[in-house]
C-alpha cells in the first residue's frame, strides 16, 4: 500500500482537461513539498512538477500542480495522445525521514 | 547536465547478496543526500534508503532494516548499495536518485537513473 493515494486510472478526450489528486496526511503532504513525475511503461519517472507547482525545464504549460491542505493535484488541459502514461506524485514523510510516493494514476487519452 | 548510471544487478539467491552502484555526475555531489528507490514489477514506487551529503546520516525503510546498507563515496562521485539477505520481495527495478535540493533537502527526488533490475530468485 503506497503512503500517498492517487486514483488508479483517469481518462479524457483529446483537448480535455483532468485533474489527478494525491491524498496524504499532515506528516507528509501536509507539512512538505509534492512532486509529480510522468512514469512510461519500462522507464525511469521523469520530473514534470517539483516544490508544489513549479513546472520542470521543457514541460509545457498545460501541466500544473497545486496543493491545498493534506491533498496535491495535477491537472493536465489540452489533453494529446502523448499524455498516455502513469503520473505518479511524491513528498517527504517526517516520520520515515524519507520521501513517499502514491501508487500513480494511469491515464487514457480516449 | 545530471547524469546518474546505476550498475550491479543481477539474479540472486534467496539469502543471497548484491552490490549495486550509481555513478553520478553533473552536479556538486558532495553537496547532495543521494537516494535509493525501487518499483517491483508492476507495483508503485518505495523509498529503499537515503545516504546525506555527510555521508554519516543514513536511513532506511523499514523492508529493508538490518540487511541493506546505503554508502557513497564523493571522491569518485558513487553511491553504492550493500544488498544481504535478499527475499524474493525484493525483486525490483533499483533507482538511484538525486534529492531536489542541496544539503539538509526534506523533498522528493529531482533526477533519476534508469534502473538496474534485480533478481531474487531459487
């Protein structure tokens, strides 16, 4: 069982927006920063998100994270068939003295 | 730019050993924790260890408590994972990764490696 929760899927139409959440406690997302990565299938996770909602170098603006309280969100607009992937979001835990991760959200673009 | 190669995976024996190692480069390593992340195969991702950038301060997930040891070495820019008493629950793709800030960092990794497979298999 992951530490942070995400829902397992998501799907959307091409040039729609989703929005995925990441569900924690105030140990870890409550009290620290969140992460998002964009995981393909037999790949290392690529960084789209750090420090809550500051995009990575090259990722394009119709990705953007936020976080209120205990829970983060990344929401993807315009949505291309080049989003299909596992988004997985991550912060640090107080009490493991390490960072956590949410099992990730495979989303589909129909 | 950040540049980190993990090596040393293979096929184990239950109770076996394994010695994995990241070479890293493009960045102030002795600046930076260094982390130690796993994913078996079709599973999430789990925090395996965190060496700091002092290299005396280590932590560890409670899975692997008492049989992994997480070490670098900033002469030679390495990191290196100590694997004893393998499981078979430890089969995972092994990934070093770069904390997002320096020194006394609190945050998720920024960089990642790509993997080196481990094995644990009768």
């Amino acid at each position: 069982q992951s530490v942070l929760t995400q829902p397992p899927s998501m799907s959307g139409a091409p040039g729609q927006e989703i929005t995925i959440s990441c569900s924690g406690s105030s140990s870890t997302i409550g009290d620290n920063f969140v992460y998002w990565y964009k995981q393909l299938p037999g790949t290392a996770p690529t960084l789209l998100i750090y420090r809550n909602n500051q995009r990575a170098s090259g990722v394009p603006d119709r990705f953007s994270g936020s976080k209120s309280g205990t829970s983060a969100f990344l929401a993807i607009s315009g949505l291309r068939s080049d989003d299909e992937a596992d988004y997985l979001c991550s912060s640090w835990d107080d009490k493991l003295s390490g960072p956590v991760f949410g099992g990730g959200t495979k989303v589909t673009v129909l | 730019q950040v540049q980190l190669v993990e090596s040393g995976g293979g096929v184990a024996q239950p109770g076996g050993s394994l010695r994995l190692s990241c070479d890293v480069s493009g960045f102030t390593f002795r600046n930076f924790g260094m982390y130690w992340v796993r994913q078996a195969p079709g599973q999430g991702l789990e925090w395996v260890a965190v060496v700091w950038y002092d290299g005396i301060r280590k932590f560890y997930a409670d899975s692997v408590k008492g049989r992994f040891t997480v070490s670098r070495d900033n002469d030679n820019t390495k990191v290196y994972l100590e694997m004893k008493s393998l499981r078979v629950e430890d089969t995972a793709v092994y990934y070093c990764a770069k904390p997002g800030c320096s020194h006394d960092c609190y945050q998720p990794p920024d960089s990642w490696g790509q993997g080196t497979l481990v094995t644990v298999s009768s």
